[in-house]
C-alpha cells in the first residue's frame, strides 16, 4: 500500500522538487499537492493523508496555522506533518514540535533527510505500517 | 550585534545553498550582470523581522533554466518555473542568511517573494549588491536595510 502524501507550498518548483526527493527514498507514495495552507486542509478534510509536507510562508494561510488546524481537528489530527521551510530556526523548530509536527527540515532539502524521516517512522507511526 | 561580517554570511549563504540544492559552485565577481540587464529573472522578498530589509536576486535565464533542470530534472523551461526557481533561491538564501546573523535562538520572519523579467524594482532604495559567477552564468544579490549597509 503506497503511503499518502500532501505537499503544501506556493512554489511549483518546489513542489516539484518534493516529489522528486519523495521519489529517490524508493518509498511507494500517492502525491496530492495544494499551493496553500487552506487549500491543504481543505484536500485533508475531503480525503485523508499519512503525510502531511509543508512550507512555512505561504499565502492564504501559512504553514504554522495549517500545523495548527490539522492538530486540532479530531479528524485530521492523526496526519504526521513534516514541515520543509528556509524560515526555520533551532527556536521555531522547538515550537513547531511542540505543536504537534514531526520534524522540521531546512531548505534545501535534502532527500537522504526525507528519507529518514519517512523510513524513521516506517514501523509505527505512518498508517500504522500498512504502506510500507 | 556587529553587522561587519553580514557580506561574508550573505556568500556563505548563497554558496551552501547552490551546492547543496544543485552541486554548483560560487565565486565572486567585480563586473556586476549589468550587461545583461533587461532580461534577467529577479526576485525580491521582505526581511521581515528581526532585521528589517530587502533581499533581492537576479540571475540570467540560462542559469535559471540550469538550476531548474538540475533540482526538478524539468527542461522545459517554462518563464512562470524560471521565475519560481527564482523566487525558491531567494527564500532559501534569506533564511540561511537570517539563521547565520541571528545564530538559533531568535526567530525571523520573511515575506512572500515577487519575481519578474528585466530590472530589480529599486523603490529607490539604496542597495547593497555583489555579483557572482555561477556554473558559467552571472547571478546578483541586493541587500537593503538599516542593518546592512
């Protein structure tokens, strides 16, 4: 079973250059994307994710308020959030955790940091296992 | 805080970045891309906060194109990615800047970036601007800001 993935960023490039890394950990991934926090929610709420990849700064709602929102509602709550963001620090990092995301990862990714996020998790956490 | 060695973080900024992002390389450059003004891509955002500022970069579209290729494997192309690798290198650049002036423990804001064709809107600022050589094309960043000058 492939792992469902959600990236949220304004960037196509950088959209696409998410998938691309999502490729390179071999891991068998379902990609949706939305250019936007609330375009993110609103694609969780309509079908659900194991993975929930987003940008911090983004128009319409950033990526702290979609952390938020997704860790508050019952409904999408269980979804793991990695947030990718060129506007992170130790500090905000710490907050971002705290608030319920999985890991905070530098731009530029890099996919061997992706991948062991993924692969860190692969046991337990992600769909309860069943994508793998 | 001491602002002397921001020139020094910005070039560390860019250099790690387009090697992490692309395995490209980095020199400074005395000729500004001047020469070739008019159809470089550009992009601008805000330096939000703690230091106040504008950052903006301009590269030729070849570069884009190259730097596209190399991160997405697209070849296309297309102005709207060209623009959007833009955009990407400037967020990416600010925020390893900001996290080197500022060191960990302080949080920083930065705004959406704008990107275009042809001349960096000054807004009559005055900027601070060093040019590059990179993988054979020219890219340019401007700094403006109480903090940087």
């Amino acid at each position: 079973m492939s792992l469902r993935v959600l990236i949220a960023d304004d960037s196509a490039m950088a959209r696409m250059f998410l998938k691309r890394c999502l490729e390179a950990t071999g891991l068998p991934c379902e990609v949706r994307e939305a250019v936007n926090g609330r375009e993110a929610l609103d694609l969780l709420l309509l079908e659900p994710a194991d993975v929930l990849i987003t940008d911090l700064v983004m128009p319409v709602m950033d990526g702290e308020e979609l952390l938020r929102q997704v860790k508050d509602d019952p409904l999408t709550a269980g979804v793991q959030v990695v947030v990718v963001s060129s506007a992170s620090n130790e500090s905000r990092r710490d907050r971002l955790i705290v608030m319920g995301a999985k890991a905070v990862l530098e731009k530029p990714l890099s996919p061997s940091n992706l991948a062991a996020v993924l692969q860190q998790e692969s046991g337990d956490s992600w769909g309860e296992g069943e994508w793998a | 805080m001491g602002m002397s060695g921001w020139r020094a973080d910005l070039a560390r900024a860019l250099e790690e970045t387009l090697e992490q992002l692309a395995f490209m390389l980095v020199e400074e450059q005395e000729e500004s891309c001047q020469a070739a003004a008019g159809s470089l891509c550009w992009a601008r955002l805000e330096l939000l906060s703690p230091l106040p500022g504008l950052l903006g970069v301009e590269m030729s579209p070849d570069l884009a194109a190259r730097l596209l290729q190399m991160v997405t494997g697209d070849e296309s192309g297309r102005e709207a990615l060209l623009l959007d690798t833009v955009a990407e290198l400037a967020n990416t650049v600010a925020g390893r800047f900001l996290n080197r002036r500022l060191g960990g423990g302080t949080e920083f804001q930065l705004g959406l970036p704008l990107a275009g064709r042809g001349e960096l809107p000054d807004s009559g600022l005055v900027w601070q601007r060093q040019s590059y050589q990179v993988d054979g094309g020219c890219l340019r960043i401007s700094v403006t800001g109480r903090d940087f000058s």
